[in-house]
C-alpha cells in the first residue's frame, strides 16, 4: 500500500494522478479462512483491523453483501460523545472518543474527525438534574464534561432561541472533546487498512447459513459458496436476528428504522453538535454547509430503510422552536436504516451458545461513536476466545442475570 | 403510511393514532419457571424480516388492544384480530400463506 501525504499529492499532480492505487483489493474468497466477521459496516471492520494489528491474525475475510460502508454506518449523523451515565458504557465510548482522536494518523486515512464540542440541551428540571448527575458520573470515570448554564449556551450557539415559550433552554451537558467524523471515511479507512494487511473484503456475498456441528462453526454458506472458519464474528447489526437464527440461536434484539435528513447546504451558523432529548432533535452542520438532522426512531419492527413521515414532522417541529432561522430551509434528502435495539438499549459483545462464534450488535441508534472501541473490544474476545475487561459487562447472559446496563434513561434520543 | 384497521371499533386507523405493543402470542412465565424461560419471555424476541404478528394499541381511537399480522420487509398488512386470541386466526394464515407461500409459518 502506498502511503497518502503531502508529498504523494505533489507527485501525483506532477503526473496527471495516474499513480493513485486502489484503496482496497476485491478478492475471490478463498477455500477458508482464520476468522470469517460477517459485516463489512465500521464494526466488523475495526473487528478485522485489530484482529491485526493487536493480534498479528491476518488470515481473516470480512464478508459483506452489499457494498462496505453501505449499512448503518453510511446513514448516520456520525454524533461522536462519550458522556454516558453507567461505567461500562463511559469505558468503551470514551476508549472509542480516544482512538478516533489519532485514528487518521493511525489508518493513514482522513477521517476527518472534528472535535467541535457537543450540547446536550436541557429543557426540563428533569433533565437538569439528569445531566448533572451526569456529569458527575462522568468525573469519576475519567470522562470530560461540564454542566453550562442558559448564558453559555447562548454564547456557544448564537442562532439558539432560549426562551421557549414550550421548552426553555435551562443550560446543557457540554463535552468539549465530543463531535463528528466523517462516516465513509471510517469505513473505507479501515477497510484499506485491513486489505494491507492481507485480509480479504468480500463484497457483494451474503451469508445465507452457518453450518456448525457439535456446537462449534465450521463455516458459512454464502451466495458464493462454502467458505470455511475456524472462528466467526456476527457484525451485521439490523440483520443481527436472521444471522442468529441461521446459527440456531435468539437474540434480545429487535429491528426499527430510524431517519435522517439534510438541508440545502447554507453559510456556516453552527460549529458545535446540538442535541436537544426532550423535544427529540439533534443538529450539526457538516462541512458542506447542510444542516444534519435526526429523530427518534419508529417504533414498530421494519426491515425497510425508510421509516414514517410523521417523525420527521416531529423533530423538525422541535427544531424550529429551537432554531428559529431554520424555519424556511429546504431539505435535500431523507433517509433511514434499520437499528439493532436491546432491552436495555446497550450492545452486545458476546460470546454465543456456539463455542467459536462471537456476536457484536444492538448498537442500536448510536453505534458509530463506538466503531474503534467495539472494534478493539470484539477483537479480543475473538482472538483470546473470552471478554478483555471493555466487553466484560456487555455479554448477552445479562439479561438472564438482570445486570442491566440502563441507558435508556440517559441517552434518551436517538443518536 | 400504515393504517390498520381497529378491530374493536372498526376505524381504519393511521399509525399516529396507534401505538406498537411489538410480538404477539408471547407465552408467559412468572414465578417458578426457569431463569431460561423467562429470560426467553421477557428479552428474546423473533424479530422476524417478514411475516410478524403484533399487538398493538388503539392509543387515540377507543383504546383497546388488538393484534395485526404484517410483513415487516415491505409493510404489508394481513389482517388485524382481537386480543382475545391465542394463535392467529385461520382466515389470516390462509391469507399469509397465499401473498407467502415461501412462509414457514408460526415458529
Ligand atoms: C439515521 C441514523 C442516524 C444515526 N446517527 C448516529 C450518530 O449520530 N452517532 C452514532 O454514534 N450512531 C448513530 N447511528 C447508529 C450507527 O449508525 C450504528 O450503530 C453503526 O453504524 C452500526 O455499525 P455496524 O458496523 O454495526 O452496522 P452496519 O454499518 O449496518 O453494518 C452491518 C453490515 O452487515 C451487512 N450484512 C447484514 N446481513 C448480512 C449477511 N447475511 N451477509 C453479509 N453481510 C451482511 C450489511 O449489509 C451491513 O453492511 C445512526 C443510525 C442511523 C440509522
Ligand atoms: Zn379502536
């Protein structure tokens, strides 16, 4: 692979950019393989990326049936924050919130990661006192945040309305360090770090059955053919229940579409990511200028990656309130993608009734903050065949154990 | 937008008038039973890319519960049906079988 850089660009430009390599090989599978992860969405790639680098295994295919990136990690408003409530959590989002700090340098890939600042508004008494036990969860854990009254808020957000009238902005939870990333450039920078490596991106197979004897995997049946595994990573989020059932166990997951959307592309008015829970919106400006938005999901099962129009009514109603100048924009694109949600609305890192078959899913609304950190994590237990400390509480066993790890209160919106 | 019809006050009702209760026919288990039927009540779910029977709630309109047979893939709806039943109806298997002949039935 050869190297991105200034001076890469000044040769290039000096012969018409014909030297340019592609980012990544498109191998035929072969016959089988060390590790199999099935998924080639930010998850399942940091899975093989520091299957390598961490662990020296490099004899591993990522399998994907579309195209890489073109899951949930395409779709999303790629908020990145660490501010959760519970240890576990706080752990593994700020292990993720700290490689994404050099995970450019470190993939030879512009990620462009922005730590802009991000705003969680709170616009009850309920919230206020939430987001400052919050904080002070947060100070104990290592993790950096502050709580910041209405004045500040205003400062930090000029185009802000605080005064209501139905949800007055009382003051926010602000973690400096917190931000965006681009989203395909996670995707892709791991995947051309991962083909460097030797490993195989198979796009365009899907897996259509685990075929396993005596509980233990011996491959997977593909639109391609056999391809054999002496260990298995399940990586594909919305579809985490059919691949489960192909490997004859049940999840406690459940699938939902949750939207997006942008605006036409406008002057810079907002440099920080705002999310505002109650009301259920969050906004960002991306460096094109449009305005990224998103909701709450719906709430029935959906496979379809769309989702309801009457969510996105809601949330840019909130938003107006807030937002007041955003009134008369037009919005560009609507999307949706299909979530993996948990009864505790945490995910999983797990081992699985099968003795080498590993499972990373229910990252549900707001996995992508966490790509490098679940990566990390899920690489470990896949090499070493049980839980590092990062993934230790997030075995799917807690729910028969009823060692919740509750974020459904915190986190409250989608994101 | 999906619209179901109540089955106990006959609206043909619009998702925001509804609220999703998520699977139907869930058997249950309380004190007594295993930690693994329990488990398997209260967090697994089938989750199904296609045919799912449901319960929802009439939450604007008259305010009962009710179940509905759709496809979770393209949204289609087979029926709806009163709570009051145990495994779905015959006439709404017969109609799933014919749009589904590739369906395995209720596992
Ligand atoms: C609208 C929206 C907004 C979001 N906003 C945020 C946000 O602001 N911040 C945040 O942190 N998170 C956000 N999220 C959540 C985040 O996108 C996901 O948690 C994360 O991207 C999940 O990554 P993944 O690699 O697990 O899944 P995916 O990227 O979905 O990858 C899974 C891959 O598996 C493949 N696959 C599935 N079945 C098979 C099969 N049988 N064979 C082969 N391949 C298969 C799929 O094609 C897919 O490419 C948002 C999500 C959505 C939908
Ligand atoms: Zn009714």
């Amino acid at each position: 692979m050869k190297r991105y850089s200034v001076f890469a660009i000044a040769r290039e430009a000096m012969r018409h950019h014909t030297g340019w390599e592609r980012a990544w090989a498109s191998p035929e599978p072969r016959p089988s393989y060390d590790v199999i992860v099935i998924g080639a969405g930010g998850h399942g790639l940091a899975t093989a990326y520091y299957l390598g680098k961490n662990f020296g295994i490099t004899n591993v295919a990522v399998i994907e049936k579309g195209w890489l990136g073109g899951g949930n990690t395409g779709r999303n408003t790629t908020i990145i924050r660490s501010n959760y409530l519970q240890d576990p959590s706080a752990a593994i989002y700020e292990k993720a919130r700290s490689l994404y700090e050099t995970l450019s340098q470190d993939l030879n890939y512009n990620v462009m990661f922005s730590p802009r600042g991000l705003l969680m508004l709170a616009q009850t008494h309920h919230e206020v006192r939430g987001y400052m036990r919050t904080v002070h969860a947060n100070l104990l854990q290592g993790v950096e945040t502050e709580w910041i009254g209405p004045d500040q808020v205003k400062r930090l957000v000029p185009i802000m309305n605080i005064h209501g009238p139905r949800y007055p902005v009382l003051g926010a939870l602000l973690q400096k360090r917190g931000g965006t990333a681009r989203h395909d450039a996670v995707a892709w920078g791991y995947a051309r770090a991962c083909s460097a490596m030797g490993m195989h991106i198979i796009q365009q197979c899907e897996v259509t059955g685990v075929r396993a004897e005596g509980g233990v995997v011996s491959g997977v049946e593909t639109t391609k053919g056999f391809i054999g595994t002496k260990k298995l990573a399940i990586v594909v989020a919305g579809h985490s229940g059919q691949v489960a059932e192909m490997a004859g166990f049940r999840l406690p997951v459940e699938a939902v579409a949750l939207q997006a959307l942008v605006s036409e592309p406008v002057k810079p008015c907002i440099d920080v990511v705002v999310m505002a829970n109650t009301v259920h919106g969050y906004m960002s400006q991306s460096d094109k200028g449009e305005l990224v938005i998103g909701g709450g999901t719906d709430s029935f099962n959906n496979f379809t990656q769309r989702g309801s129009f009457h969510h996105i009514e809601e949330t840019l109603r909130a938003l107006v309130e807030t937002f007041p100048i955003i009134s008369r924009l037009k919005m560009l694109r609507q999307w949706g993608g299909i979530v993996d949600m948990t009864g505790d609305r945490s995910p999983i890192i797990s081992k699985t009734p099968l003795g080498n078959c590993f499972i990373n899913c229910g990252w549900g609304t707001g996995g992508f903050k966490a790509i490098p950190g679940s990566g990390w994590a899920m690489a470990e237990l896949v090499a070493k065949g049980e839980p590092g400390p990062l993934a230790a509480e997030f075995g799917m066993d807690r729910f028969r154990a009823g060692r919740f790890i509750d974020e459904s209160v915190a986190a409250g919106v989608a994101h | 937008m999906l619209i179901l019809e109540c089955p106990c006050c006959g609206v043909k009702a619009e998702e925001t008038e509804l609220s999703p209760g998520h699977e139907a026919h869930l058997k249950r288990f309380g004190p007594g039973s295993s930690d693994e039927e329990f488990e398997s009540y209260m967090f697994a779910r089938k989750n199904p890319k296609g045919v799912h029977f449901e319960r929802w709630r009439h939450s604007y309109g008259c305010g009962k519960w009710f179940l509905a047979a759709r496809c979770t893939a393209t949204l289609e709806v087979f029926g709806t049906y009163p709570a009051q039943t145990s495994e779905p109806p015959p006439d709404i298997v017969a109609r799933i079988k014919a749009r589904r002949p590739e369906w395995e039935g209720c596992k």
